[in-house]
C-alpha cells in the first residue's frame, strides 16, 4: 500500500511538540543548572561541593529530610488504618468516602495551615470551646505540629494506593495462612504487610516529594516556628533583598538531586516486591472484620474527618464571619462585613479576585491548546515508532517525559528555572516583571493534567474510526475535526477545568512572579494574614475553596463522561 503524501495532523505535531516541550521545560531546567555553577562571571562546579557544606543549606537540608520522613510516618498512621477499614469493613460500599476524602486536595496547604493555626493559637478557638482543655498551642507551634498539619494534608495520597493495592489482594492468600493455623495478626504481618510493599512505597515516595515540594505550610507555619526548609530558602533568596539567584539555583538543584533519588528509591523497592496474584477464581476481598470492628471503623473515619476537614474549615468559616475575634464567639458578633469588604467593587479583594480569574482562564486555555497538541503528539509518535522508526518512538517519550517533568519536580524549582529564562537580557520578548508572566508560569506548571486527561482520551479512541473516515474519502484534517477532536473534547474540557481550578489558587508562583501591582487571591490571602487581617484573608479564602471546589465538582463530571465515552 502506498503511504499517504500527506501526514495525519497528530503524527506531524511530533517534531514541533518536542522543541516546544524543550524552550519550555527543558531551556527553564537547564539555566538553573548554568546558574547554579557561575561565580562571579566564571564557571565553578565545585561550589555545589562547597553549598553541601554551608551551615545554612545543612540546616534547611536536614530540616527537609527530617520534616518528610516525619510526614511519612504519620500519613502512615492515619492512612493504614483506614485502608484497612475501607476494605474490611461494611465500608467499603460507601462510595461517598472517597469523595469526601478528596477535600484535602480541594484545600490549598497555607489555607488549611492558617486554619489550625488560628484554632490552636494562644486565645484561638480550641480555648474559647474547652476552656479545660488548657493551653495546647506551645506544644502545637513547633515540628510536631507542623507534622500533624502537613500529615492531615497528605494522608489522602498514601490511602488511595494502600486502598486499592488491598482491593486487589484475593482472600484465598488470607484463607490459605489460616488454613495453616495463622492467627490473625500474624496474617495480617506476614501476608497483607508484605504484599503492600509496593503500592506503600509509591505511596510514600509521593508523600514524601510532596512534603519536601510543599511551600504553603513552611511559610506559614514553618516561618512562625523557625523551622527553615529547603523551599522557603529558595523563595528568600529570590524575592527578598538582597537577591541571590546563584545560591537559590544551587539550593534548587540539590532539591532537585534529593527527589530524584526518592525516586530511584522507591523504583528499586517496587521491583524487588512486585507481585502478580495467579489464579483462575477472581479476587475477592481477604478476610473481614467482625460488627465491633465496623464499629471501631466508623469511630475512626468520625475522628478523621473531623480533624482533618472539620476542625479547619470551622475555623475559617468563622473566623470570616467574626467582627472581632477577641470577642470570642457568640451570636451578637458575627457579621458578614468581611465578606462585603472582600467583594467591594474599588477594593483590593475583588480586584484580586478578577486578576484570578483573568489569569486562570488565560492559563486555562492556553494550557488546552498546547496540551492537546503535546498529547496528540506524543500519542503520534509512539505510534509511528511501533511501525518504523525508533527514533520515532524515542521522540515521544522524550516528548512524554518532558511534558510530566513539572509535575515531578517542586513548583518553586520550576518557578526559578522560568524566571531565570524570561528575565534573561537575551530574550526577544520582555514577559518578566508583566500579568503575562503568570500566565507563562500557571501553563509550565499545570500543563501535565492536560496532557494526562487527553492522552487518556485519545487512548480510548479506536484506531479503526480513523480508519474508516480514511476509508469514506475523508482527509486526514477531516477525520481528525469530526473523528479524532469530538471523542477527545471530554479530556481537553476536563484539563481545562482542572487548570482553571488550580491556577486560581496557586500561591507558590503567584507571589515570586506576579508585578507589584497584581494581586491574586491566593497572594491576598497571604497578605492579609501578614498584616493581621486575618478574617478579610479568611474570607476570601472561603471563596476561593467555592470557587475551585465547584470547579472540580464540574471536573469530576466531565471525567464520568470521558469514562463513558472510552467505554463505547
């Protein structure tokens, strides 16, 4: 068969999305490795050496490590037992506790610390309701404490993989070590422990990248405690006075050098205790526990949920709705004052909230465009390579790798290396320093979930439709407008969504690059609480988790949607 003179529109993105991918993902990345290694106009590459052993890079460093192996453990604490619960349990038909599970997510890490820091605080909350309970907030304001915070945050992730990695174990293993005379603890050690080596070990490395990658809870909190990290290093280096971009790209890199060997961590775990369940029976759930243990289950999901979600979102709804807060709570001081100085027409709030909005829904859409053509690029030439050419093939994950790189590596690490780039005397076009370089920043950061959704479409679409659009005498721009692009729109809307939703909360990039005279309402909230405005900071805040849980809400329902879709 004579191959077509003209290429597939997917198929001849491929070249074009890797150079893209490349200026940038890979030119950002590059010039903070350049950076990190020049002193005094002069390339050294034994500073790095030298950093290790700055006492202030030390005490961050260890600091990082420490704070995320702590994370670990106590996102282990709360997620193992509900694993367990939810797959043990008359539990595990309550569809609905994965979706009120998802909360966390919804919440941005500073708006959930800022949440326990006013309820623990010397004359917060806690005392106003059990004034018995004494004063809590010494033992609260130090690394234990952030360790909790950071924990209730996080733990969603490591249930989520311990969780399913239970669903999947068959009860005849748990049925076969009982036969053996096996009591149930020694079961549950010698059997379901060791099979949940794997999932644990993903789960715990993403727990632990996401602690030594949060930026939220270690300006916050960390700041009020002394408690310097790695991250918070990085933003005072590079948005404080004096400014040393050299030492932020040398602190960056290291960062970056400690998640990738996390990483390499966990890949050599994984392969030494993957398992493959055979048999010809079909999973069914390993043994269960008794009705006291149900009960036990739903004490603890009660106790969780409140903790994590409840006690939070109760102190900042109501530190929004307070008049003043150093007269405690009562009927007679609430009002909605603040919310009506948030949403004022001349004032900073709304003001704030518009340069959200604006910039999300720039950052949003962009991000749709070049997604899909990153996707449908990287689908194209994995394709190709299958049925030619390796180099091909090699295109695509090169593409694919570099399209995830900013989802795997911390937001500020990426945040610098964009900075550097934009902000360079070379560059034809001056971003840095304009409302465009948050919209720049927002696209880099959030363009993975656009690229996984629609990959995850276009995957579900046969290859026969495009066959038999080609067969009827469509073109190949034909069959890609009515075949390809309607069954992949699902996708692209979801990750439209899903960067709207995110982009509008983001804190990270938002304060390091906006100009000074934008504001967003992540960067209002931040302000606001500096300056000792906490309820008008509180409010927004409520709005803005409206704002983006609704957002999600939508999201969650494209997905459905896509899901059907793949399924037909």
């Amino acid at each position: 068969m004579r191959r077509s003179r003209f290429l597939a529109p997917e198929t001849a993105l491929a070249a074009p999305v890797l150079a893209l991918l490349v200026v940038l993902v890979f030119v950002p990345m590059g010039l903070i490795l350049i950076r990190s290694v020049i002193i005094d106009g002069r390339v050294d590459a034994t500073v790095l050496f030298r950093t290790v052993s700055d006492h202030g890079f030390s005490r961050a460093f260890w600091n990082s490590i420490t704070l995320g192996l702590l994370v670990v453990a106590g996102a282990t604490a709360l997620a193992l037992p509900l694993a367990v619960i939810t797959t043990r349990t008359s539990l595990r038909y309550k569809r609905w506790i994965d979706v009120v599970l998802v909360i966390p997510f919804l919440t941005p890490p500073y708006i959930n610390a800022l949440g326990w820091m006013l309820f623990m605080e010397p004359r917060g909350y806690l005392v106003h309701l059990a004034p018995r309970a004494g004063d809590w907030s010494a033992a609260f304001f130090s690394l234990p404490g952030m360790v909790m915070v950071m924990s209730l945050h996080l733990y969603p992730f490591l249930y989520l993989m311990l969780r399913n990695t239970l669903a999947q174990l068959s009860g005849s293993l748990d049925e076969a070590a009982a036969v053996s005379g096996a009591r149930p603890v020694y079961r549950f050690v010698t059997v379901t422990l060791r099979l949940l080596v794997s999932g644990y070990a993903m789960g715990s490395l993403l727990v632990f990248v996401k602690t030594l990658s949060e930026f939220g809870t270690p300006i916050t909190m960390g700041r009020r405690i002394g408690f310097p990290v790695l991250v918070t290093e990085i933003f005072r280096y590079t948005s404080s006075w004096p400014l040393d971009f050299g030492r932020g790209s040398r602190y960056a890199v290291l960062l970056l050098v400690l998640c990738l060997g996390a990483w390499a961590g966990q890949n050599v775990v994984s392969r030494r205790n993957a398992f493959h369940v055979v048999g010809g029976k079909g999973s069914r759930p390993s043994g269960r526990l008794t009705i006291a243990g149900s009960v036990v289950g739903w004490v603890y999901l009660s106790l969780l949920l409140t903790v994590s979600i409840g006690i939070p979102y109760f102190s900042i709804t109501l530190t929004s709705l307070l008049r003043l807060r150093s007269s405690g709570i009562a009927w007679g001081n609430l009002t909605l004052a603040h919310y009506r100085a948030v949403l004022e027409p001349a004032g900073l709030g709304l003001q704030s909230l518009r340069w959200s909005l604006v910039l999300s829904l720039a950052a949003a859409t962009v991000s749709a465009v070049l997604g899909t053509f990153v996707a449908l690029g990287v689908q194209a030439a994995r394709r190709t390579g299958h049925g030619s050419t390796k180099t091909a093939a090699a295109l695509g994950s090169a593409s694919d790798a570099l399209a995830l790189l900013p989802n795997t590596v911390p937001s500020i690490i990426v945040v610098l290396g964009l900075i550097l780039m934009w902000n360079a005397a070379w560059m034809p076009v001056r971003v840095y320093n304009t409302p465009m370089m948050l919209v720049v920043t927002y696209v880099v950061l959030f363009l993975p979930f656009t690229v996984q959704y629609v990959k995850s479409s276009y995957e579900a679409v046969h290859p026969s439709l495009r066959a038999a659009g080609r067969v009827c005498g469509g073109s190949s721009i034909y069959v890609f407008l009515r075949v390809t692009l309607p069954l992949i729109a699902p996708g692209i809307v979801a990750g439209w969504i899903m960067t709207f939703a995110i982009s509008f909360r983001e804190l990270v990039g938002s304060l390091i690059v906006r100009p000074p005279s934008v504001h967003t309402s992540a960067t209002f909230i931040y302000g606001q609480f500096e300056q000792g405005s906490v309820s008008q900071g509180m409010a927004m805040a409520v709005v803005s988790v409206g704002v983006t849980t609704a957002i999600l809400l939508v999201a969650r329902r494209f997905d459905g949607r896509r899901g059907g879709v793949s399924q037909r």
